[in-house]
C-alpha cells in the first residue's frame, strides 16, 4: 500500500545537537511539506518542495534545513539554531488521484524532544 | 490571501449528542476544502473532502460537511457522537500544491 513514512517516532536531542528526521512516500508525489505542531497552535509551515531539487521555506523555516535529492525522500534536519525544537513534527505529501482532485497524505508524526 | 478559520479552539459534547465543528476560508476561487481528524501523537487522517458537485459530503465514521459557497464555510457535522471521536479537528483549503490549515478543534465527549 502507498503511503508516507516517518522515522523514529521519538527522538532525543541534547543541545547543541543537530538531528534528521526521515520522511519516505512511494505514492509518486511531487510535492512534500514539512509542519511543526505545538499546542493549540495547529499545524505551522516549515519547509516544502514541490520538485526534486528544488525547495521553499515556510513560515518559520529559521534553525532548520531540508533536502530533496530524491522524489522519495524529504529528510528535516534541526540544527542547533533552532532554540525551541521540542515538538511534534509531521511530513505530508500532496498530490491527485485520477477524478479525486488534491489531497494530503500524512505521516504519523516524530515527536522530538530535547533533554 | 487563502486562510482557514476555526472559531471553537475546544469543543466539550456528550456522548449521543450531535455535533457541528465550524470553517471558514477565504479564497479568491472554489477551492477544495478537507477536514482531518488528528488521535493524540498520531498523524491526521482524512475525514471527508470536497472539490465539486454535491455540496453535501459524506466521510468516514458517520461524519458529513456541507459547502456553502455565500457563507464561505465548510462546516463538519455529526448527527451522536461516540467517545471515540475524541480527538482534534482541522480544517483545510487546498488548492493546486498549496495546502492551508485552520488551527484545529479539540474535541472532548463525556459520558
């Protein structure tokens, strides 16, 4: 079945430490995104790539960093700028299904936590 | 500029009550608009969506919206609530690759 992996579940992250978190799909999307969620904050913007090779910042990409040398694969890294990185981060991929229109898959989410 | 609007931040029914969950969105065409449920430390999973036709949708586990393009709402309802509903509500509008999140809606059921 198609869909979006995240990986690890949890993560463990000392100060100063810079940390990657994996986001895989196998449904063929073009277009992936990167969210922070906090409490009663919803759902916030960090990165997105809509092709290969090539990709945005969101509205609060500062102390993180993403690449996208595959169609599969959009890997978040938290570097050591980003003061506040204790939250739940999700990976989502975009895409149509034939006579569907748009629609966002999501992965279930790592939840970072820095000790 | 798209946005998405969920009035109610938290939303306490009793179980076997009915319930409505409140979206607005502002968008310069006919967008599609989504609702996704999100369990505790889990992903958000897809209720139900709209982007033509029937105004009235259908989704999973017995929960409807309807669109109404004059108010620009996309409200999710549910005739009786089940303990298990318990969970966060969002809200989006999408539009091409750009998807755009309201800031959800806890949702609590007591007994």
């Amino acid at each position: 079945d198609g869909g979006i992996t995240q990986s690890p579940k949890y993560l463990f992250r000392k100060e100063g430490q810079n940390v990657t978190l994996s986001c895989e799909q196998n449904l063929n999307h073009d277009a992936m995104y990167w969210y922070r969620q906090d409490p009663g904050q919803g759902l916030r913007l960090i990165y997105y790539s809509q092709i290969v090779n090539d990709f945005q910042k969101g509205d609060i990409a500062e102390g993180y960093s993403v690449s996208r040398e595959k169609k599969e694969s959009f890997p978040l890294t938290v570097t050591s700028a980003q003061k506040n990185p204790t939250a739940f981060y999700l990976c989502a991929s975009i895409g149509r299904r034939q006579g569907m229109g748009t629609e966002a898959f999501f992965g279930q989410g790592t939840r970072l936590t820095v000790v | 500029a798209q946005s998405v609007t969920q009035p109610d931040i938290h939303i306490t029914v009793s179980e076997g009550a009915s319930l409505e969950l409140r979206c607005n969105y502002s968008y310069g065409a006919t967008p599609y608009l989504f609702w996704y449920v999100q369990s505790p430390g889990q992903g958000l999973q897809l209720l139900l969506k709209y982007f033509s036709g029937d105004t009235l949708v259908q989704g999973i586990k017995g929960f409807e919206a309807e669109f109404k393009r004059s108010q620009s709402s996309f409200n999710l309802r549910k005739p009786s609530v089940h303990w298990s509903d318990a969970a966060e509500y969002f809200c989006a509008v999408g539009s091409g690759n750009q998807f755009y999140f309201g800031t959800g809606t806890s949702l609590t059921v007591i007994p």
